[in-house]
C-alpha cells in the first residue's frame, strides 16, 4: 500500500490549500491560463499586478473537499488529539481531518493559549474534554474513555500527522486488524522531523521490542495508531506519560492482537514548542517494555480468566 504525499507537507505551504481542494474551478478570471486573453507581442500572456495570488476569497465559500473523502467505512471513527498549547497548529490539523470521521475529541493538558477556543472555531462540533493527571499518556487514555466511535484514531495536534492518512488506517481495521500503527520506517513512510539522537533511541528501543515480544515491527515511538474500542480493555493502559505508545503496542503484542503497519510521513511541528524529553521519555519507554514483556505481569485478559 502506497501513501500520497500530503498536499502540504512542506511547513511553509499554505494550510493544505492545494489544487484538489476545489479551488482549481473558475476564479474570476475569463481564459484558462487565469487570464482575460490579453498577450504581450510574443505571444505570452500579460502579467499584472493584481494577478498575485491572494489567497482564498472570503465571499466566496470553499468546497468543503478533503483528503480521503471517497473512502467511506461502515464504522464510526472517534478522532482522538491530545494538545498542550497547539493553538496555532489546531487549524491546519482540523481542516484536514477527513469527512469519514465522526466525532473529534480534544483532550486539552490545561493549555495556557487558545488551543480550546481556537478547536471550537475551527469545529463547533469538537468535543473537548479535560484531561485526569498530567502527561501525553492521561491526555490519550481521558480521550478513550470519551470516545463513542467503533474505530478510534488518535493523532497529534501539532500539524507533525497529516490527517489524510486516516482512511489508510480504518482500510486496515475494515480488513480484520484489530490495531494499526504508522510506520516511518516502511517504504511511503518516512520523518521530516527525527533527530539522529532521536532516531538512534527510535532504533534501539524498537530492537528491544521485537527481541522482548518477539515481534518484527518497523517502527515503535510514534503515535499515529487506530484501534477497535472494543480492544480497550485488552490493552489495558496505565501510562501517564510519552511511554503510552510503547504501552499500546506491548499490550496489543501480548494480547495477541492482529497489528498491521502502514506507511506514514511524520512532517515537522508547524509551531510551538516539544513537550518530549528525549533521555528522560527513552528511559521510560525501555521501562515500560521490560515491565510489561510476556510473562512478567499478568496481562488484563489472563487476569480477568483467572478472576472467573
Ligand atoms: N493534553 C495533553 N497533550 C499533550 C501533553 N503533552 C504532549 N501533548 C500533545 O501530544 C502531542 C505530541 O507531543 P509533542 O510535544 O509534539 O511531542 P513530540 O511529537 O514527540 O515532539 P516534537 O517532535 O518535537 O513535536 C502534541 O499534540 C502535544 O500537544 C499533555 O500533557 N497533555
Ligand atoms: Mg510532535
């Protein structure tokens, strides 16, 4: 399976605007070329002044188009996006989540900008919830708990996850896996924003991964993922913080769900500052996988058998 790149990858373009979002159709402008047919002596269209793009016209109401709209699921999808002071990313984000998602949850962690008001004006629908404790790992298990939707994506606020690639996701849940996680490290996927210290940590804690439960996975701290709810008890989550994506795929290898792997590109924050901690996060994911490994806890599932 291949990714199309997204439309604006690239930090400096225009909040996705692009060619297939509908405003590609007449302009106001007469000729094909964008012009009213006048040419300069070789032939070539005249230039003005005025023929600078000035973005979208706020008279005229955009085609509400977006990636992934001709993928349809029979299930219903919770969008789940934990955010600290994303106010300035949340638009790009939102306006890209694609129209097979039905319910958008914001778990905001006590954002001192306009992170709440902004998803608001971006998406009256939002539904946004405070997270209980503190951390990336509260924020994500408050916004399962909200959730409602058959299928849940969760993806990050700060425009790193592009919002197109969801209906790869849900392609995978609608075909009988049970937890689906992006990869950078598969062809179509790839980082735009990985540190080579990053990418070294990246690296050793997957080996240690794939050694622990005995796994063959590409990639492990990125957290692009989808599940089915009804696996919530299953993968029985209790981080608090960044280790909560180690968390879910040590849980979903344990359990023994059917985990596949898509390719996706991580694109760099578009603003703001990294809540993460390399060593300090590292080290708590290696702790998380070794704790959590077959064997060395119970999991939910054998528990639950044994309490019968
Ligand atoms: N609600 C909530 N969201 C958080 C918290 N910590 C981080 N986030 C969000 O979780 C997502 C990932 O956090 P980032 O700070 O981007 O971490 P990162 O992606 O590893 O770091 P960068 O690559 O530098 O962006 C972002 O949407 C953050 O706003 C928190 O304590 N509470
Ligand atoms: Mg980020």
């Amino acid at each position: 399976m291949s990714t199309t790149a997204p439309p604006s990858a690239r930090p400096d373009s225009q909040h996705g605007h692009d060619s297939t979002d509908g405003h590609d159709g007449p302009d106001g402008h007469d000729g094909p070329d964008g012009h009213d047919g006048a040419r300069n002596p070789d032939g070539h269209p005249l230039r003005r002044a005025t023929d600078r793009d000035t973005g979208p016209d706020p008279a005229r109401p955009r085609p509400m188009r977006r990636a992934g709209d001709v993928v349809v699921t029979r299930h219903t999808v919770s969008l789940v996006v934990p955010a600290r002071n994303e106010a300035r990313n949340i638009p790009w984000v939102f306006e890209q989540i694609p129209r097979c998602v039905d319910e958008v949850i914001l778990v905001d962690g006590s954002s001192s900008d306009a992170t709440v008001p902004m998803a608001r004006h971006c998406l009256p629908t939002v539904r946004s919830v405070a997270q209980r404790g503190p951390g990336k790992g509260n924020a994500l298990r408050t916004g399962f708990a909200a959730a409602t939707g058959e299928y849940i994506v969760m993806i990050d606020a700060d425009g790193s996850m592009w919002p197109g690639e969801i209906p790869h996701f849900l392609h995978f849940l609608d075909h009988g896996y049970d937890f689906v996680k992006g990869s950078r490290c598969i062809g179509g996927g790839g980082s735009l924003d990985l540190t080579r210290v990053r990418s070294l940590g990246n690296r050793a804690l997957l080996t240690v991964a794939n050694r622990l439960y005995d796994a063959r996975l590409t990639d492990l701290c990125y957290g692009y993922c989808a599940f089915r709810r009804s696996f919530l008890d299953a993968l029985d989550l209790r981080s608090t913080g960044f280790e909560i994506e180690a968390e879910m795929i040590a849980h979903a290898l344990r359990s023994g769900l059917r985990i596949a792997e898509v390719p996706s590109l991580e694109l760099p924050r578009r603003s703001g500052r990294s809540n993460l901690h390399a060593v300090a996060d590292g080290r708590r994911v290696l702790r998380t996988l070794i704790t959590e490994r077959p064997g060395a806890r119970p999991s939910a599932a054998a528990t639950a058998e044994e309490q019968r």
